[in-house]
C-alpha cells in the first residue's frame, strides 16, 4: 500500500513511519522540518532510508495535491500541526 505520512520526521510520526516500512508499505514522509521541532533545520538522521522524504508545508496545497497524485497515495496519515 502507498501511504503518505504528514509530520512523519516528528517523535511519533517517525515510529509510525518505521512500522509502516517493517509492514512492507510503500512510505512517503512529508513535513516541513519546522524549527521549533527540528532546531537546526536538518533532516533528521533517525528517518527511516526505506521511506521516501519530501520536505514541505503541509499548508502549500499544490505540492501536496501533487504529492497525493504522483505518488497515487492510498492512506494518509496526518500528523503535521
């Protein structure tokens, strides 16, 4: 299954991530890497390499609608606040 993980290099949306890829889905991480999470503005190392990241506000409606369409994501997460 394709499923894209909004806030996915977050705390808890990392481990779900992990779970996802143990499960053997397909996993887009989309977040923006907000500052007040990720203090330095890097992407974190701890992301899974089996998922694929795009690194964008959850608020840009274009990129997410062609995030969704491209990739012919099935089940999103949404975990961006």
């Amino acid at each position: 299954m394709k499923i894209l993980v909004t806030g996915g290099a977050g705390f808890i949306g990392s481990f779900l991530v992990d779970e996802l890829v143990r499960r053997k889905h397909e996993v887009i991480i989309y977040d923006v890497l907000d500052k007040q999470v990720h203090i330095d503005g890097e992407t974190p190392y701890y992301l899974n390499k089996k998922a694929e990241f795009v690194q964008a506000d959850i608020r840009d409606y274009e990129k997410l609608k062609k995030t969704i369409l491209e990739n012919k994501i099935e089940v999103i997460y949404h975990l961006a606040a």
